[in-house]
C-alpha cells in the first residue's frame, strides 16, 4: 500500500512550458485534491475530485487544469507556465466527503519556473 | 469566509519539555472540525490531532493535547515531552464545506518548532 505518490519529486520550468504532474493513490479513495503551498505560507485549495469523471475549481485554479478519468489518478496540467506557480504541490485523498479532515497527502512536487 | 491565524512563526524547545503552539481562526458555523498537521522536512503532511466542535472534551493523542476553547475560538496544540523527531512545521486547519457539501481545508500559515537537543 503506497499510499498517495507523486511525480516527479522536483521540476525546472522556462517560462511558458507545460506540464503535467501525476497524482495516485491506492486507497480507493474517491476524493482528491490539490494543493499549492508557497514559502511560508499555508496550502491553499486548487482543484478537487469528488469521484472520477468529476471535477471543481478550489480557491485558486487559474492556470490550471485537471482530470480524473479514474479512481486512483488526478493529474494536474500547467499550461504556460508563469514565474507565480513557483510552488510545492501537494496532491491529497480521502475516503468520503464525511472523512472529516483526515486527508492522505502526496510527498510533494517542488516546481521552480525561471 | 473562515479564516486560520497561527500568531506565532517559530517556536523553540528543550528537548524533553512541553510546548504550546496557538491558533486562532474565524467562522461563523456552529459545527466544524479543526485540525493539527505535522509537516516534516520531507514535506509530507501528517495529521497529528483533530477537534469535533460539538464535543467539549479535547482531543488527546499520545504526547499531542489541544486546548479548545470554543467560545474565544482558540485551538493552541500542546506538545509534552518534547522529542528531537517533533521537530517541524505545523499548520492549524478548518474543515469547511462547498454548496455541494464538498470538503475543504483552510489552512494557516504555518509555525516552525525546533526542538533543541
């Protein structure tokens, strides 16, 4: 059981590049999410998942996409990098929407654009 | 919109003894859920405790306490006998929800424990 993974583990963009980073878990949870968190400060919400096939905006999804094709992935896609997603991304899961809190995170994506 | 208020950048502690981190947060909602998560240098977040508003005991787990008081809208979280692996960020978090009944995480900023050896 790995838990939630992601890839890569850290990241050089130039400025206007893409990207996707890969998000999975082995939980069979059917929440998921995804976070940013900038040099300190807290995570704040980008987009989640209530189940595959379904998606929502959190609190700062510009400049992202996302899709969730099946249970176990969530990928996050960055079209036209900018200097401002300069960030550590944190992918999430949880069982239900009743988990109360109790989220599993990722180890993180360090990604730097120049 | 609720908000999370961790008044305190960085603490520090012998190793050993207790130490008490503070947060306060902001919400109008009589039932909710507050949170305390342990991020390591590895960067992984780690849940360490959580509070059921609607209970007034609080929550306890192994050396990890809170002090919830609901009134004053406070959640400091205790840490007893210190050790060198407490060493971390920890980040103060409100359970709230979308119209759709979604959950979502309200994090503060954050505060950093050193733990002196």
């Amino acid at each position: 059981n790995a838990g939630v993974t992601q890839t890569p583990k850290f990241r050089i963009l130039k400025i206007g590049q893409s990207m996707t980073l890969q998000c999975a878990q082995d939980m069979n949870h059917n929440y998921m999410y995804w976070y940013r968190q900038d040099p300190g400060m807290g995570l704040k919400l980008i987009y989640y998942s209530v189940g595959a096939g379904i998606t929502d905006k959190g609190e700062v999804p510009n400049g992202y996409n996302v899709s969730r094709s099946t249970t176990e992935d969530f990928p996050l896609r960055l079209e036209l990098a900018a200097p401002s997603q300069t960030s550590v991304y944190f992918c999430a899961s949880s069982y239900s929407r009743w988990a109360r809190g109790t989220q599993y995170f990722g180890p993180g994506t360090r990604l730097l654009v120049l | 919109a609720q908000t999370v208020t961790q008044s305190q950048p960085e603490m520090s502690v012998q190793e050993a003894e207790t130490v008490t981190l503070s947060c306060t947060y902001d919400t109008s909602e009589s039932d909710y859920y507050l949170f305390w998560y342990k991020q390591p240098p590895s960067r992984q977040m780690i849940l360490v405790i959580r509070q059921e508003a609607y209970k007034q005991q609080n929550a306890t787990e192994n050396r990890f306490s809170v002090n919830f008081q609901k009134a004053a809208k406070s959640f400091s979280l205790k840490i007893s006998d210190s050790q060198l692996g407490d060493a971390a960020m920890y980040f103060c978090a409100y359970l709230t929800y979308d119209e759709g009944g979604s959950e979502k995480l309200v994090f503060g900023k954050g505060t950093k424990l050193t733990v002196n050896p």
